[in-house]
C-alpha cells in the first residue's frame, strides 16, 4: 500500500514539475503535425520536451461556430479520455489540449482562447503572468495508472536495495542486521532472534 501511495505522489509530483517546466507555445524550431479535419478546421500537435503534448484545435474560417465536433477528433479524444470537453471549439478561438506526465502522459489540461493568445484554462491552473505555463488537473485514467504502478515498482525495488544494503552494513560493523542490536559475534541476534548471516571473516 505504501508503495502504491508513494506511486500516486510520484506520478502527480513528476507531472507537475514536467508542466511547471515548459511553457505551452511551441519555439520556432518545433515539429508541428498538421492534421486537416474534413475541411472544418485543422488540428496541429507537437511536444514540448519528453513529457509534454499539446494539441491546438482551430475551426477553419467561414465554417460554423460547432463545427468540430468529437467525432472528427476519435484518436484525441480516445487518447485524453474525456467526450465532454469536446463539444464545440467555436470559430475564431483556438482550444488548446495539454496532456501532461512521463513515463506516460496522466494528466491534461485545457482550454480556449483566441488565436496568438494564450487560452483561458478551463481544466488546469495557469501559471505565470500570462498562463503560458499549465498545472493540469485532470487525469487521464489509463495514463495515471500506467505511471503509478511504475513508479511503485520503482519505489518497491529502492527499498529492497536499501534494506539489503544496510542490513550489509551493519553486519559488518557486528550489529544485527534487523534490527541495529549490537551482537558481536554471536549467531543470533539477542534483541530479535534474526539469524547472522553474514559475519565478518574472523582471522586468527
Ligand atoms: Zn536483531
């Protein structure tokens, strides 16, 4: 449990510090995907470091103000999780999607806004002056999991390396490897009852 609990603060705590540490526009020298959506609008991607992908969803000019709808954007939508947020992106604003987190994204943001300008967070909190940094808040379920179990796992193999290191230890310098009772050389430990496993070479 402890390590699940460390796990979930791992994931919430990477992910922040991965939102806090990149702002939100894309430098010059950024890839951008363009994906045209049925000639309604068009959406681009790019990622900022390793851990961040932003999603900016444009209705084309001249096409009506609910023209995106989820279904033109299956793929985004499976992937955050989250049908509701899609309802309209009306013309002449830009939504703008953060999916957050390392080694999977867990976390997203969103919000709309208009063009050249940064959006107003609907899901997350900005950060900064101008917002161009986001804390997202909402999970992205599949994601979340995914990095709790890894950095439990990672937690978990950190203690057992632990404890055998300093069980090692402290055999060396004659305390029970347990419990830290000093037991010179004797089988078991007094204190606890642990077996001595590992003495030091007794040279004669
Ligand atoms: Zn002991």
């Amino acid at each position: 449990m402890t390590a699940v609990f460390l796990g979930v603060v791992t994931t919430i705590v990477v992910t922040g510090w991965i939102a806090i540490l990149h702002p939100i526009s894309a430098p010059s020298n950024t890839t951008l995907h363009r994906r045209t959506l049925d000639d309604r609008g068009v959406l681009y991607s790019y990622r900022r470091g390793r851990g961040m992908e932003i999603w900016l969803i444009t209705p084309v000019t001249g096409s009506d103000g609910d023209a995106i709808r989820p279904e033109f954007l299956h793929d985004l939508v499976h992937r955050v999780g989250i049908e509701d947020f899609w309802a309209t992106t009306p013309r002449g604003q830009v939504r703008t999607v953060v999916a957050a987190g390392w080694p999977s994204r867990c976390l997203m943001a969103g919000g709309l806004g208009p063009s050249g300008a940064m959006p107003t967070w609907q899901r997350g909190l900005g950060v900064g002056s101008a917002s161009e940094r986001v804390l997202p808040t909402s999970p992205i379920p599949s994601g979340f999991i995914a990095n709790t179990i890894f950095y439990a796992i990672l937690w978990g193999l950190g203690v057992i390396v632990f404890v055998h290191l300093r069980g090692k230890w402290r055999a060396r310098r004659g305390y029970c490897a347990r419990c830290n009772y000093p037991i010179g050389h004797l089988d078991a430990c007094i204190e606890c009852g642990a077996p001595v496993h590992a003495r030091p070479a007794v040279v004669h």
